[in-house]
C-alpha cells in the first residue's frame, strides 16, 4: 500500500498514491488515459512490477472529479501536460526526492500528456514510456523531447500502430518501438500485460 496524498497545485488538489522503495534511484509518473484514473488496475500493476525493480512510483489523477465529468477535458492534451509539469515540480521539491531521477510512464491519451511534458522540462525527466499510446496527439513536441522514450504497442492495435510508428519518426533522442505479440489496444490477452510491464520496467532501469 503506498502513500495516500493530495497534491495541492495552484488552487486545484488531486489525488495521488506514492510508493518509494527504499534508495530508489527513481521515481515513474504516471499519466492515465481518458476515462482512467490513479486506481486502474492495469497500472497498478505495471507499478507494482517497477516497484519490485526498486523504483519508485506516483499514481495520481490528472484531472480533479468534477473536471473529469467534462468530456473535453480527458482529450485537453495540453491542460493534461500543464497539469504532469505541475505534478513533477511539486514532487521533485520534496527532499526526500533529492537525487532521484524522474521517469513518466503515459497510457492512451496520457501518453502524449506525457510527452508534452517531457518536450518541456528536457532533461529534468530521464525516461519516457508510452503504452497503447496517442504519441501522434503531441506530435509538434516530439522532436524536443530529449528523454530515452520506449514506445509499447500491441501487435494487434494495427491503427495504433500505425500512429506510433510516424510519432517515433520525429523522435531526435534515444527511441524504441516495442511491439507486443497478440496484444490488442488494452493488453488484457494473457500474458501481454505482463510484457508490456516488464518492458517499461527494464527501460526505467536502465534509464532512471
């Protein structure tokens, strides 16, 4: 069970779970997908396998519940990305989080929130994962995002796919596509979950 916290940015408050493992050499934000929220059992999970890699992790919402209940909003990439920059400058003042290295783990539309993101704070973020990603919705950021980024998509998400494949074309730093064999847009065929997971896990690794 992590640390239940609110995270107070400006005038708006989210909700959030932290997990620090002890020396942790980095923490994985991440950044949910429309309709998704800090409970998602998918990404509770992929948390849960970086945490037993030593990472640590702050699941949160990016969007407040009564902001959530605007349709417009779950898809407002750059209100999502404002809100990630927020998230990562308030985290990163704590002192417990000296010497830690931050790392954004994106899902769906949270994917390009995360890229956004990262294109903004440059090197401050040292590593990015897009799972069943929407990298095309920030395509005017990518080439400024300095961080390593592993694209993960299933084999077959074939329009998805398709997305990612010209997103990591405008790619300028360390860049990955990483393809998950009969997996579909949410992973829920057996096994490709915990692909996907391991995947993201070593790339955070060995970056972070």
């Amino acid at each position: 069970m992590g640390n239940i916290m609110e995270i107070s940015i400006g005038v708006v408050t989210l909700e959030g779970i932290l997990v620090l493992p002890e020396h942790a050499k980095g923490v994985v934000l991440f950044a949910h997908g429309s309709g998704s929220s800090r409970l998602s059992p998918r990404n509770t999970y992929v948390a849960s396998v970086m945490q037993e890699a030593g990472l640590g992790t702050l699941l949160f919402d990016l969007l407040t519940s009564q902001e959530d209940q605007v349709y417009e909003n779950r898809f407002n990439i750059d209100l999502l990305a404002q809100r990630l920059t927020e998230v990562t400058r308030w985290i990163t003042a704590h002192a417990e989080m000296k010497g830690v290295s931050i790392g954004y783990f994106g899902s769906s539309t949270g994917a390009a929130a995360a890229l956004q993101g990262a294109s903004q704070l440059g090197t401050s973020i040292g590593a990015v994962v897009s799972r069943g990603g929407r990298p095309d919705l920030a395509m005017q950021y990518l080439k400024k995002v300095a961080a390593p980024t592993l694209l993960i998509v299933g084999e077959l998400d074939t329009q998805v796919l398709q997305l990612n494949r010209q997103a990591l074309a405008h790619l300028p730093s360390e860049k990955e596509l990483a393809i998950v064999p009969g997996a579909t847009h949410l992973f829920e065929e057996p096994g490709t979950l915990e692909h996907a997971a391991n995947l993201a896990k070593d790339w955070f690794v060995r970056h972070l």
